[in-house]
C-alpha cells in the first residue's frame, strides 16, 4: 500500500448477515491499514458535482426485493459520474448482488472496479490493493465453501451488542425466493466454533447476541466435541446460555417449517432467551401458501403460533407479508388482512411482491397490476398500524428490564433501548448506563416507540 492511507465507506443494503459482512470487511481492511470512514458526499471545486470523502466506496448489497436492487443502480449511476471529475475512485460491490448477477455487472457498468462474494470477503483488502496497483477489474466470487467469516478484527457498531452468523443459505424451496441461489445450500457452523466465538464476544463485554442465519432455526452442526453427535438450535441456545457474561440471546429469522415445540420450551425456561419470535407468514391464503410452496397451510401456521403462545406467554410476535404474489385474487388478499387480525402480529415487515430473476416464481405470470399490489400493501400496513399501535397501548403502566444500547436519536439527555420483546425504549438517562439493563416503568408511546421512565 501507498503510505498515505486510503479511506474506505462501507454501505450496507439489506439484511443483519450483510451488516456483520461489513463489519467483517471494515475490521479487515482496518486491519491492512485502511481507515474506514461515515458515508459522506462533498462538493467538487466548481460546485457541480457531489464526490464521495472516501478514496474507495463499497456497497454491500442485497437481491431480495427489486427495489434494494434499485437503490444499489442509483448509487452506482452517481458514482460513474463522480469518477469523471476522480477517476482514481474505487467502486466495489460485495454481497448477493455478486452472486446474482455475477460479470454481467461488469459490463453494465464500467465505473464499477471491483466485486467480492459472499465467501470471499477475507480477500477483500488484496483486491483493493490490487486495483489502485492496476487500474483493472478484478473479482472474487466462489460457489462453494462457508459465506461466515468468524474474525477478531471485526469492526462492530456498537459495544455491548454483536451480530453472530451460525448457519447460512438455505434448503427450502420457496418459489420467490432469490437466496438459494445467492446463499447456496445450508451450511451450518460447528457448534463448538458458535460456542468458541460467543465466549470470545462474551470476554470483550459484548452482553447481548444475535445469531443469525437465512433460516436459523434449521441449524444442524457438529457438536461441542468432536465425537459429539450433531447439535440442533434448540440445543444450541441451551449450550450459549450457560456462558458466562452473555445476558441475553436472540436470533433471526425463522421458518414455520422448524419452529417446534422443543424450541418452544427452550425458551420458556431460559430468561436470557429473547422473547421476540419472528415467524414469516408471507399470505393467509392456503392457495397462495401452496403457490409459494411454503411447506404448511394457514391452519397449521396458526397452530404453531398458538402453542408458541401459550409456553411463551410474554412472547412478541412479528412476520413478512408479500403482497400481490403472481395468481393472487381478491380472496386470497382478504384471507391475509384476515390473518392479521387472528394473529394480530406486535409488527410486520409488508412488501409488495417483485419477481426475482432465476427464481422458480419466476416462470410464472406476474399478473397482479402494479396498481393492484400498492393498494393491497397499504392496505395491509394501515391493518398492521392499528394492530401495533393496539399491542404497544397494553405496555402502558408496565415496568420493563430494557438493555441500553444507544444515546437517544434527538434529546442527549435520553437513552434508547430495548426490551426483552425487542421493542423500542428510550427513557432518561446517563451515558453511564450504555449497555447495563436498566428497569424502566412505560408512561407513553410515540408510533412504534414506548416511552419510558427509569425506576
């Protein structure tokens, strides 16, 4: 490397997975003598044009929905005109974006310099080196092996909390689906390396974990011993709640397909488990679900909630929809805002549906008019507001154990936390108290936000 340091921004699309592969990313070119810096646009010495602060801007990006996609398009188009007025600006890509579209993105867009896939973010600084030495584009991306990069030089947002993978891709069979193709197959980490790399996070003060994975609660990996048999999730989180200095577990997301009433009653009994459970539903029409291939009905969805219920009764409940999914009729909508109200879901995450290339959804008609798919998905979200705002209005009066996690957004005096459902908190407070849990008593509310008072 040159002696004078580059600076490198990291934006990241998507989901928690390609946070902690940012993370990763910075800690490792950190590491190589890079200095990563905030996202910042500056004005060109005419005033004509914005210019990226950094000498190298890398976009970590996601394919699951069109318009993550889009965004990414966008940024690209104004960073090929940056690098008229800066042509020694570096542009790389990272992400399922890679594994999707792959060299075509290349010639698309020739400002681009630079592409890493998922299982290759370990060579990321080389190939920055590689390319301020050459000028030529260059990529990284691999079919096989683990998309998990377990480092110490990880250069994590915040202190106390920690994103941890355990598994990744996946082996079900959904038709809308773009991660089997960008993921791959599920691979999941041995859990003696889960319990190892917990521990590690447990002994630099992290208190709060997240695993993670496209569908986490399929985990299967070899046990903590090497002539231990294999080691399921609700195992699992058994193994990680006796490590010492680990306060509270939670993990994202899961599939119907595995949600079992063993999971259920390992989290019953562990107060460090988290007691969100996000349980994608994505419609309330069995003929949808089947359209999908979602591997379950309406009813049998709801039955797992309910027993979920009734072992977790403080549990939090939220979920995706898609709206207007190829072949969906006006009664398959009604039989989703349906299920909202039976469910009656503490949130949800409300998409209007977008076919993704190579999918198997993909050869089938996308046939619900653009027009048709905005209204059923404001539909839903008004429905999922009233719900929210419904749920949120019992936790009036209520005393809570909150993990603070951050300064408050507006009012330096304030504190933003969470609760054991992984609700928004912020309450009063000093710095002091950043990653402790503090007992709060809920007095108001601010759209998804309960306000709170310290105790």
């Amino acid at each position: 490397m040159s002696e004078q340091k580059l600076k490198v921004s990291i934006k990241t699309f998507g989901c928690q997975m390609n946070m902690y592969d940012s993370e990763v990313a910075g800690g490792l070119l950190s590491a190589k003598g890079f200095e990563i810096i905030p996202e910042e646009w500056e004005r060109s010495g005419d005033g004509r044009k914005l210019l990226p602060a950094a000498d190298v801007v890398l976009m970590n990006t996601c394919s699951v929905r069109e318009h993550a996609e889009d965004r990414v398009y966008g940024r690209l188009g104004m960073l090929g005109k940056a690098k008229e007025t800066n042509p020694e600006l570096i542009v790389g890509l990272m992400g399922c974006m890679v594994e999707e579209h792959k060299e075509k993105l290349f010639r698309r867009f020739p400002q681009l310099d630079l592409m890493v896939g998922t299982r290759n973010i370990a060579d990321l600084p080389a190939l920055v080196e590689e390319v301020r030495r050459t000028r030529r584009q260059v990529s990284k991306i691999k079919q096989d092996g683990v998309s998990i990069e377990y480092t110490d030089q990880i250069q994590r947002q915040g202190h106390h909390h920690a994103w941890l993978p355990i598994m990744t891709g996946c082996n079900k069979v959904c038709t809308f689906c773009i991660v089997p193709i960008t993921r791959g197959s599920e691979v999941s980490m041995p859990a003696r390396e889960v319990y190892r790399e917990a521990g590690r996070l447990a002994g630099e003060g992290v208190k709060w974990i997240t695993l993670l994975g496209q569908n986490v609660n399929s985990y299967t990996g070899s046990g903590r011993d090497a002539d231990a048999k294999q080691t399921g999730f609700p195992e699992l989180l058994e193994m990680l709640c006796e490590i010492p200095g680990v306060e509270r577990i939670s993990f994202t997301t899961s599939h119907p397909h595995d949600a079992t009433p063993e999971l259920y009653r390992v989290i019953a009994r562990n107060p460090k488990l988290s007691r969100r459970f996000h349980l994608p539903l994505q419609s309330g029409s069995d003929r949808m679900l089947k359209r999908m291939k979602r591997l379950h009905t309406y009813a049998e969805y709801l039955e797992k909630i309910r027993a979920m219920r009734a072992m977790i009764p403080d549990v939090s409940v939220t979920t995706d929809i898609i709206a207007g999914f190829s072949g969906e009729t006006p009664e398959d909508h009604e039989a989703t805002m349906r299920a909202l109200e039976e469910i009656r879901y503490d949130g949800a995450y409300i998409y209007k549906y977008s076919v993704r290339p190579g999918t198997p959804a993909a050869k089938l008609e996308d046939d619900v008019p653009l027009e048709t798919k905005e209204t059923r998905n404001q539909e839903l979200l008004q429905l999922q507001k009233k719900i929210t705002e419904e749920s949120n209005r019992q936790w009036l009066g209520r005393e809570l154990e909150v993990f603070a996690e951050a300064p408050g957004a507006k009012d330096a005096a304030q504190l933003t936390g969470r609760s054991h459902q992984e609700k928004k908190v912020v309450f009063e407070g000093p710095r002091e108290l950043l990653g402790s849990f503090v007992k709060v008593r809920v007095v108001g509310l601010a759209h998804d936000t309960l306000i709170a008072e310290r105790l």
